[in-house]
C-alpha cells in the first residue's frame, strides 16, 4: 500500500501548502529503491568506451584522496588527534567522482545489483559482470596512474613525500582477514552512502562527507581509495606485486564486495520486495 504524502489529508492546508509538504517529505523507500535501481540500469547499458573512461576517471579522482590526506598529514605536528584532521583528506576523492557522476566500482556493488534481484535473469546478471569487470580494472588503471605521477622527484616537498609513504603503509598494515572484514565494513558504508543520496537533496555533499570521513577515520579499507596508496608502496618499493594482489587487493575487493552486496543491497531490497510484488501484481 502506498505511503499517504506529507499534509495529503490535512484539513489545515491549501493545494499549495499540501505540495509543498509533500515536497518536504521523505521519499518513500520504494522511490529511493527505483532510483538506486535506475542508476544501475543506465549505467549497465553504456558502451563500453563510455564506462572505460568514466571509471579512468574515477580512479584518477580517487587519487587525491591519499595526496589531500598525505598533504594534511604532513602540515601538522605528530599527535594523537592527527589522524582526526588527515582523515578529511580522504573524503575529497569521493566528492570528485560522485558529484561528477564518474564510474566507481564501490557504488555499482549496490546500483548493478538492484536490477539482478529485481529481474533475475541471465542477462541482467551478465549485464552486471561485464560493467563490474570494466569498472574495476579501469577504476584500478587510473589509480596506478595517480601513484604513478607521485613519483615525480620535486612535484611536492619532502615533508609531502614522506606523509605519502607513510600514508602508503595502511593497506599493508594486517593480515587477510582483518583486511577482509575492514573492506566489508567499508563496503557496506559506500553502499549506504549511495542508498541515502537520494534522499539527501541539498545534504548531498555533507552526507558524501560523512560517510567517507567514517571510512577514513575507522582506518578501513577501499578497493580504490587505498589501491593508490598501495600502488605507490610497490613503485616505492615498500611492498611487493605479490603483497599488492594477495595481502592489500584480493581481501579488499572480497570484503568491500561483500559489505556492498549483502549487507545494503540484498537487506534493503529485501525490505521493499513485498511491495514490489503488490504493485506488479496491481499493474
């Protein structure tokens, strides 16, 4: 049944008082779910071209949250609220690439995976595992780039230089499972995020903010994000190929993917299912 609109009934209001309540309401959880879903739908009929450049980007934009965070870190003295301040850092690559509407892997672990359970079928699951292959590999390509112009000899100062290498360090700091149950956490955070937007209006950029400023601040770990600062260990030579794939990449991308999937998506459309069916069946 569907949700009565914000001052519908109301005695109280006149036609245009009761649109300007219902404008103020929340959207009903059904909207924010067929928002989320057409988002996944758009984004699995790009070209391929389309989604090999978007997600370039978005790996490039992620970048600059381990250069901001790396820069904040450097500018302030060794403490034990440090990590409070260069964590801001690490949300600014989010703002870039959501609010340009780039390809991220992250996100299309919530907005692909709407449509599976909505249509269940074969095309759609294959539609989905050829937008998630391109994405990443690209979102991952533009990363390694990013690392790559870090490596630059007098493009930042020493103190900058060091904050990186330092910074570079976390995606190497445990072992697969810690590492794995991080991503999930991480995960299931992106997704959330995308799942509020919607719903968020004029909040966009602060609800992007909090959200990613969690995930920094907690120290957990994001196939993307953290795949810069791991790109940049191994030019460095503070971490092997084989560390990059089996300790930082391979549990990453199993966590996030797991936090993504399970925990918001297969939750949240669980929730709305029910009524999915009713309006199929009154259609």
């Amino acid at each position: 049944m569907p949700e009565p609109q914000a001052g519908a009934d109301s005695p109280h209001l006149d036609d245009e008082q009761r649109e300007q309540a219902a404008d103020h309401a929340s959207p009903h959880p059904l909207v924010i779910h067929e928002v989320v879903r057409e988002e996944g739908e758009t984004a699995m009929e790009r070209t391929a071209s389309a989604l090999m450049w978007s997600a370039l980007a978005a790996g490039l934009s992620m970048g600059f949250s381990f250069l901001v965070q790396a820069i904040l870190q450097s500018a302030l003295p060794e403490s034990s609220w440090r990590h409070l301040i260069s964590s801001l850092g690490y949300t600014i690559g989010f703002v870039f690439v959501i609010l340009g509407r780039q390809q991220l892997f992250t996100e299309s672990t919530l907005t692909a995976v709407l449509p599976v359970l909505t249509r269940r079928d074969r095309q759609t699951v294959g539609k989905t595992l050829r937008l998630w292959a391109i994405v990443l590999f690209f979102n991952l390509v533009g990363t390694t780039i990013f690392a790559a112009l870090l490596q630059f000899k007098g493009v930042f100062g020493p103190e900058v230089m060091a904050a990186l290498a330092d910074v570079a360090h976390a995606p190497f700091s445990a072992g697969f499972g810690v590492t794995l149950v991080r991503a999930v956490f991480a995960g299931w955070l992106i997704a959330l995020m995308v799942w509020l937007l919607p719903s968020a209006r004029s909040a966009r950029v602060l609800t992007i903010l909090l959200v990613t400023y969690t995930v920094g601040l907690s120290k957990l770990t994001h196939v993307i994000a953290s795949s810069a600062e791991a790109a940049f260990a191994v030019m460095s030579d503070a971490a092997s190929i084989g560390e990059y794939f089996g300790v930082f990449l391979l549990p990453t991308l199993i966590g996030n993917m797991i936090g993504g999937i399970s925990m918001v998506a297969i939750v949240n459309h669980a929730a709305i299912a029910p009524e999915i069916q009713d309006s199929q069946r009154g259609s």
